[in-house]
C-alpha cells in the first residue's frame, strides 16, 4: 500500500467535519424521541445512521494519518 501524506491544514479539516458528524448523529439519533410523525422519525433514523457511518469513515482515515500509512 503506498503511503498517504496529508498536509495539516487536511487533517484539521477531517478533524472539524467529524466533529460536525458526531453533533449531527447525537441530534438526530435524541430528536427521533421527540418525533411525532413515522415519516420524520424515518429520515431522522436514516440521517444518524448515514452520520454514525461517515465519523466511522472519518476515524478510520484519522487512525491511518496517526499510523503513517
């Protein structure tokens, strides 16, 4: 595998949209129990669970800056 180099300013920019992601997950996964409506309690579910699965991606490429690879 050939090794990735990222300058600073991508790694703090990866850092800034997990952070985004992982507010995002919280708020739709805590607004579902507030929900009323099946169809807004749908798009919140699939909305945390497309944001659980990017700070997945996310961590998964900050561990491979942090190894060197």
């Amino acid at each position: 595998m050939a090794k990735t180099n990222y300058a600073a300013h991508e790694v703090l920019e990866v850092h800034e949209i997990l952070t985004i992601k992982s507010a995002s997950a919280a708020k739709s996964s805590m607004m579902q129990g507030l929900a009323s409506d099946k169809k807004l309690k749908q798009l919140l579910q699939k909305d945390a669970a497309a944001s659980q699965e990017a700070v997945k991606e996310l961590r998964t490429i900050l561990e491979k800056v942090e190894k060197g690879e």
